[in-house]
C-alpha cells in the first residue's frame, strides 16, 4: 500500500481473500497445507490467464490489469518446470507406468498430476504426454 502499487495491491488482496474463503469453506477445518495453498494459487494463476485471453480480443486496458495481477501471483507459485525437464520427467513416468499407446494416456496422466502437481501446468503435461504416447 506504501508503494502504491495497485497490481501488487489488487493480486495479494485477491490471495488474502481466496485463503479466507478456503478456511471458512463448509467443511473446512480451518487449516491449509501447502499443497492447498499451492493449488489455491494455480486456480487464481489460470483464472488471470483465462481472463488475459479473452480480455486481449477487446479489453486491452483490462488484459494489462489481469497480466500485472498474474505477475504478482505467479510470484508465490513454486518454479515450473522447463519444457526439456518435463518431457524427462514424462517419458521416465511413461517408463515406469509401462504405457505404450495413447489408450494408456490416462494411466500415465494420473501419476504425472500426483508427481509433477504444482510444477508443470495441466495442459502443458497433457499435450506433452498425447505426443510422447503417438510416437
């Protein structure tokens, strides 16, 4: 607030308030493990980047908010992996699950989301394992 950085400002305000509404969930216990907090935070990272691609079609004074949002958020996320370390870490996945054909995409999916949560996006995982299994 001292700084009077709005992006900063807007994007720890929309953490503080995601954290809050995951400790008061019905339900909840009132603690969050790392992993929520992680999870939490890639939800609101691709909720800005859903966001930046549509605002870029009309709204480019409300893609530049959501990109300096993003920036902010992307900040507390843990270091994602780099496409050559992905396509390691999947083809040794690939390896040890015995896949060997794009039926077993799921059986190859399921323990890449459990070993990689949190250090490759979803998409970039799926893509990359549809390629590895066609070869």
């Amino acid at each position: 607030m001292l700084a009077k950085s709005e992006a900063e400002l807007r994007a720890l305000r929309a953490i503080k308030a995601a954290i809050l509404l995951a400790k008061t969930a019905e339900g909840g216990t009132g603690d969050l493990t790392e992993a929520d907090e992680t999870k939490m935070l890639q939800k609101l990272a691709k909720q800005r980047k859903d966001s930046l691609d549509i605002f870029r079609q009309h709204r480019e004074d409300l893609a530049k908010k959501e990109e300096e949002e993003l920036e902010v958020i992307e900040r507390f996320l843990p270091k994602q992996m780099s496409d050559s370390e992905l396509r390691e870490a999947l083809t040794r996945i690939i390896a040890e699950t015995g896949a060997t054909s794009p039926a077993d995409m799921g059986k190859v999916m399921g323990a890449a989301t459990k070993q990689l949560a949190g250090k490759a996006d979803g998409k970039a995982i799926s893509a990359l394992v549809k390629e590895l299994l066609s070869k």
